[in-house]
C-alpha cells in the first residue's frame, strides 16, 4: 500500500506536468511566458485542464499519506507528509474552483494582471497560495531533515531543487523587458517544474528505500 501511494506521487507530478504542457502547445493565443497555467482551465478544452487539477492534486495528496507511513521518526516526519497532503489538496482546489480571465486570454477579455475577482476566481488564488505556502517549506524542511539523518540523497534532492529554483527565477527575471507582468507565466512555470521535480524524486528515493527494506 506504501508502494502504492508513493507512485501515485510520482505519477501525479509527472501527469500534470504533461498535461499542461501539452495543452499549452495546442492553445493559439496562449502564450506560456505571459500566460499563467491555471487558465488554461478557460476557453474550449478547459475541462482537461481542471481534471488535471484534482486528479494531480489527489495523486499527490496520496504521495503526502505515503510518506507519513514511511517517515516514522525523525526531523521533519510529521510536518513534510503533512505540507505535501496539503499542496495535494491546493492543487484539486484550484481545478474545482476556476480562475478569471487575465492578462487577455482567453482572447477579447481585459489584458489585467489581477482583474475583478469573482467568488471562483478569489477561492481559486487561496488554492493557488496554498501550494506556495506548502511546498516551499516541504522543500526547505527536507534539506533539514537530510542532513539531521545523514539521508545525503534526500538533502541533495531537496537542495538541488531549492538551487535551481532561485537560479531559473533570477535568470528569468534578468530577461524580463520593460513590463515585468510579460513573464509572470514564466516565473510561474519555473517554480512548478522545480517544485513538480522535486515531489517525482522524493517520491522516487522512497520507493527505492522501500523495495531494499522489503527485498
């Protein structure tokens, strides 16, 4: 069962990451720089987007009940399992309740950073505030507790992410032009990728753990 809910991890991180991925490549006026991920639950075909919300953030969730069962002890056993359950939870809540429009897309609506929120739009960025405020700190928790248990993969992992996250976000926005609001996609996707990554590795390190303790 522990195998079980550790590959859903690892099959909710890289699902989504290819799900959007390839929606983007088949929206016209979708632009990936400018644009952020989630609207890309607007407009014809915005359905597999939202499915893709709650069936990733399910699977992660699961990812999140299956470390708990394999981190029994130790810095960071509670609250790590805990902080990936909920950045499962933030993700299906931003696929039941979707964004506004914005930045123009989909096409003819107002080119807004943030536009006027309705009820959906508002409840959708407190999921999207929920994966940020979880995951980052799962990430830096790890580092820690990688390093407290000599688990020198777990705080290479977590580590490594952490540093590529800062170098993609630094370069990105050494590129931006003169209105920054042109690669807040960009900024976005930096940060899903890194933190997407480091979810499918986790999850990997403990499958592996798991079939030495069991073979």
């Amino acid at each position: 069962m522990i195998r079980l809910l550790l590959a859903s991890g690892v099959l909710g991180a890289v699902g989504f990451m290819v799900v959007f991925t390839a929606l983007t490549a088949t929206r016209a006026d979708y632009d990936p720089i400018r644009h952020f991920v989630s609207i890309l639950s607007l407009g014809d075909g915005g359905w597999a987007m939202v499915v893709n919300f709650v069936v990733g953030g399910i699977l992660v969730s699961g990812l999140g009940v299956g470390l708990a069962r394999r981190w029994t002890a130790g810095l960071g056993s509670r609250w790590i399992p805990r902080l990936v359950i909920l950045t499962g939870v933030g993700l299906a809540w931003c696929g039941v309740f979707i964004p506004d429009p914005s930045l123009g897309y989909p096409p003819g609506t107002p080119d807004l950073l943030i536009p006027p929120l309705t009820w959906h739009g508002a409840l959708h960025f407190l999921g999207a505030g929920l994966i940020a405020f979880t995951l980052t700190p799962a990430v830096l928790l790890s580092i820690r507790r990688g390093l407290a248990l000599g688990d020198i993969r777990l705080a290479a992992v977590s580590g490594g992410v952490a540093i590529a996250a800062l170098a993609g976000l630094g370069s990105a926005w050494l590129l931006r032009g003169p209105d920054p609001f042109q690669i807040v996609g960009l900024l976005e996707r930096v940060g899903i990728y890194a933190g997407w990554t480091w979810l499918v590795l986790v999850a990997l390190l403990e499958l592996r753990s798991n079939q030495t303790a069991t073979g």
